[in-house]
C-alpha cells in the first residue's frame, strides 16, 4: 500500500487540529460503559504517577485515516469508539468548568475541542462527526450542556443509548476526582486533563488515500477494547463492494440494522446471528467464525452484494416474527401456528433450531408451515429428552434448512422424511422419558401441564398458554429436605429431585400450605387439584418413595410420544 503516512500524536492535538468524519458505511458507536469507565481509569492512573515520577504518557493506540486529498475532511475508518469517547470527556469537562464560574475557561475547551464555526458557511461544525445514525444525536445532544434533556417520546438506537452512558459516565467520574479537592485546586484539575489528552495521551494515525486501503487494515487493527467485530467488517465489505449502489445498499443496512435493534434491544450479536441463519438457509451449514470469509467468497460483484443486503432486509421480518407469537405475519396462518411458535420460543428456549424456523418461515405455504412447526416443536422435546451433541444438531437444522431454501423441500411430510434418520422414534422417545432428569423448572413445569393435557384428551397438548407462574407452581412430591415422616434418606430425597416422576403441578397457595409434610398428608391437598397429573397421586394411597417415582414416570413416558407427536393428523 503506497502513500501511507505514519504520525505520532496525542489524541487531543488531533481533534483540534481539524474535522474528522465517519463515514456512512462505520458501524454506530458501540462502547459499553465497562470501555469508557476503563478509559477514565486508565488516564486518571497515569496522571496519578506524575507527582511521583514526572510526566507520564500513555498509548492508546493506531487510529487510520482516509485523505482524499481533495479538501474534504479525514474519514474515520478506524478509531471513532476513541475519539467520540474523548470528545465526551472533553465536552463534560467544559461543563464541569462552567458550573466553577470557568466560562472563558470552557469556551476555549468547547472552541478547540467540540465544534467551531467555518468561516465559509459560517456554520457550526463539530470537530468529530459519526455516521448517519448517531450524529445528529451526537452533535445537538451529547456534546451539548450535561444534563442532557430527553424527551419522554424520542425514539433511541441502542447507540444513541451507549453515548448517554458514555456521557453519564464522564461526567460522573469526572465529577468524582474533583470531590478530593478544594474548590480553588478544582479547575486547575480538569485544565491538566485537558493538557493530558493533548499532549500525553499518545496515537499513531496511519493516513491512507483510498478507502480500500484502509479496509485492509481495518480489518487487522482493533478498537480499544471493542474488536472489529464480523458485523463490523461485513458492513464495510457490502458498502464497499456495492460500488454504485452502496447509497440504497446504506438504506438498506440502516433499515435492517434498525430493525434488528428494536426487536433485540439487548443482543448486540443478534445482527451477525441472523446475517449467519439467513446465509444458511441459501448456503448450508455455516459456523460463526467463517461467515465472513465465505460470504467475501461468494458475493463478487456490486449487485449480489446490494442484493444481498436487500433480501436481509426484506427477510428480517420472517425472522423476527419468530420471536412474537402475536407478531402480525402469522395473522394468515392457522391459530395452531402461533401456539407452536409460542411453545418453541418462550416455553422450550431452544436457539439451535432457529434456521430451519427461519427458512419455513420464509417459504413454506401457511398450511405447511402449520404442520412444519408443530414437527420442529415435537423434534425439539424429543431431543431435549433423548439428547443430541450441539454440533451434529446444528449441522443437520442447518442441512435441512438448506434443502427449504433450496426449494429440495417444499412440504411438511417431505421435512419429516428428511429428518427420520435423526429424531428418536416415538419407542426410543418414550424410553429416554422414562428415565430422564430435568434441571431447568420451567421445561419442567411445560412437560408437566402438556402431559397432563394429553390426560385430558387435549386434541393440541403441546401447546401450553402463557399461564400465571405465581399462581401454580412446581411441585416435588418427595421433598428435597423431608420430614422424619416420609422415612427416606436424604441421599434418597436429592436422587430423585430432578425425576419428573417426582413432580407435579399445585397452586402456590396449597404449596405452601403442604410444605415438606408427608406424603400422606399431601395427598388430601393433590386430590383436590384441578389438574389430572396431581390429583391421580391418590392412586398411590400413603406411601410414595423412589420406587414410586420411577413407576409414575414410567407410566408418563407412555404419554410422551402423544403429546409430542411426528403426525400431523
């Protein structure tokens, strides 16, 4: 790479030196508050050393440039988490002086560090611009005056939220030091960090002319602390790629990214996950760690890659639906189909099968996708119970969701045909169950109320409502710490907790009521139950030990394979 330029500076000097832009195709900002607060530490214990062995520096890194040479400002292709964070810092260190009657003080902070007027346009422009989606936010709010005024009904991205905890953070830390000393000491304090990000806090900026440079290196160099992550990177490689379509190909990223962030407010893998289920449903089997070099493989030309990001846009809702039951797409579909979809999602927490969801979701007829989804529920029980290596599920979810895909498959018996091979049959189902151990209550409490729904002559017993758990609880009929009463040893006790031959379904008033007494006791309470499961442990009069629990889960196992069926009848 010729023409790259190489210079040593302090992170404060360069922002004073001159505009820098981030360019549309940067990711948003995405430092956490654990990166600014360890920022703010790491320059707070530098300073702290110079009492004691004179002026100290500290290295924050490369930071790479894009120059055209044309007039235009830098481009930011690698470095903004820094120097946003720094310009927040800077900017609440202006507050904190105007709230010490430094106004002169801090208007010289905000002039060569925050924003200036250009002498052409006579507007106000800001030393730092990101990109599209968080500079306004950035400009008007976060380096104005702290506090930041919100209103109730403004919509937030998750990275307009990550800069208001930057922002809360700075100022709160910055706030903090100044609590040590005296009040004529306390602007002196904040003038010497000021000098320290100026001159102390040192970079190298590597200044490249073209933005395919320094895409080479931005996928070697890392953020402090937030690594260029594959999302990163593939959004970089689309935009770039894109060539004259890259301003729909931008739209359509921001709207799919958008989308993404309000659905999974909290995920912040949930993007690169679903850009992973979306390829193998037209690719096959593909890990995280590969997606994008096989992705950069495959998509050669300007219009695969803005069609590709077109169709992740267009397909998201597929996907996101299969997170809300109640989510409109399924308002063409039979109601079972939002029954199925509930038990998968809230009930089940099963993820591994997520790409075969998606690719139902996608293609299949809603009378197919009907019977689609009520097979992924009984599959996924089925290999809850019996067992199945996280690897070889993943493998042939994603075989199958290839073959949807692919258009290979296109009806619910020819799903099922394709999967026979793998999912235990209704013998070796009911075998598993006869001896299976559940950790986790809330599979507990599901298997417990579907079976109890077969008892019932429930034509749908795998679908469970979202019922008030506050209202009925799990109960373990040998308890964990019996009473002399029931005597068993209390090795006995802890070996069948997990037994769901040991459990059962009562409300949380009789719960509490019953406690740990005898079962003898007890079985006045379950005969009451409007549940079959409960109140039918009558039937074992008043003695109910390991023995038992292995009979009464026995005779359960027998109702597995019913309420979780490979039929569709």
């Amino acid at each position: 790479m010729p023409n790259i330029e190489f210079e040593p500076i302090g992170i404060g000097d360069l922002i004073r030196r001159g505009r820098l832009l981030v360019p549309p195709n940067q990711r948003s900002y995405a430092w956490e508050e654990r990166n600014v607060r360890e920022l703010l530490q790491d320059l707070n214990g530098e300073m702290s050393k110079e009492a004691e062995k004179g002026p100290q520096e500290y290295f924050l890194g490369t930071i790479v440039l894009v120059s055209h040479g044309d007039g235009r400002p830098p481009q930011i292709s690698d470095g903004q988490q820094r120097l946003a964070t720094t310009s927040i810092i800077l900017s609440r260190i202006r507050d904190l002086l105007t709230t010490l009657g430094q106004a002169e003080r801090a208007q010289s902070v905000h002039q060569d560090y925050i924003s200036k007027i250009d002498l052409e346009s006579g507007e106000k422009k800001t030393q730092i611009s990101l990109n599209l989606e968080d500079n306004t936010f950035f400009a008007d709010t976060i380096l104005s005056s702290y506090p930041h005024a919100i209103p109730e009904n403004m919509f937030l991205r998750a990275s307009n939220k990550r800069l208001l905890t930057a922002s809360q953070v700075a100022y709160d830390y910055l706030k903090g030091i100044l609590n040590g000393f005296s009040d004529d000491l306390k602007p002196s304090v904040l003038i010497r960090w000021v000098k320290f990000l100026k001159e102390n806090t040192h970079i190298v900026v590597v200044t490249v002319p073209n933005e395919n440079d320094a895409f080479r290196l931005f996928e070697t160099l890392n953020d402090r602390g937030v690594k260029a992550g594959q999302v990163d990177i593939l959004k970089n490689f689309f935009l770039q790629t894109a060539g004259d379509k890259r301003p729909q190909t931008h739209s359509d990223w921001t709207e799919l990214t958008g989308k993404i962030e309000a659905t999974f407010p909290d995920n912040d893998d949930q993007l690169i996950l679903y850009l992973r289920h979306l390829w193998i449903t037209k690719n096959g089997h593909t890990i995280e760690k590969d997606l994008s070099t096989k992705i950069r493989s495959k998509i050669t030309s300007a219009s695969a890659a803005a069609a590709f990001v077109n169709e992740s846009n267009n397909a998201v809702v597929d996907y996101i639906a299969l997170s809300e039951a109640s989510h409109p797409k399924w308002s063409n579909y039979k109601s079972t189909t939002r029954e199925y979809i509930y038990s998968i999602s809230v009930h089940l927490k099963v993820e591994q099968i997520k790409p075969l969801l998606f690719a139902i979701s996608r293609h299949f007829s809603p009378d197919e996708a009907n019977k689609a989804f009520k097979l992924c529920l009984s599959m996924s029980v089925r290999f809850l119970i019996y067992g199945g290596r996280g690897g070889f599920l993943d493998e042939h979810y994603a075989a199958r969701a290839y073959d949807i895909g692919s258009r290979k498959v296109t009806k619910a018996t020819e799903l099922r045909d394709a999967v026979a091979p793998i999912v235990p049959t209704d013998a070796q189902f009911a075998d598993a169950f006869a001896t299976a151990r559940v950790s986790k209550s809330y599979l507990a409490r599901y298997y417990l109320r579907a079976l109890d729904k077969v008892k019932s002559g429930d034509p749908n017993p795998e679908f469970v409502a979202n019922e008030d758990y506050s209202a009925t609880n799990l109960e373990h009929v040998i308890p964990l710490n019996p009473s002399p009463a029931w005597m068993i040893s209390a090795d006995d006790a802890s070996g069948v907790q997990q037994l769901i031959g040991n459990m059962t379904l009562i409300s949380s008033k009789k719960n509490v009521e019953i406690g740990n007494t005898s079962f003898k006791d007890k079985v006045g309470t379950y005969k009451q139950s409007a549940f079959r499961i409960t109140h039918e442990l009558e039937t074992y009069g008043e003695t109910f030990g390991v023995k038992e629990v292995k009979e009464r889960q026995l005779a359960l196992s027998k109702l597995a394979p019913q309420a979780w069926t490979l039929k569709f009848d």
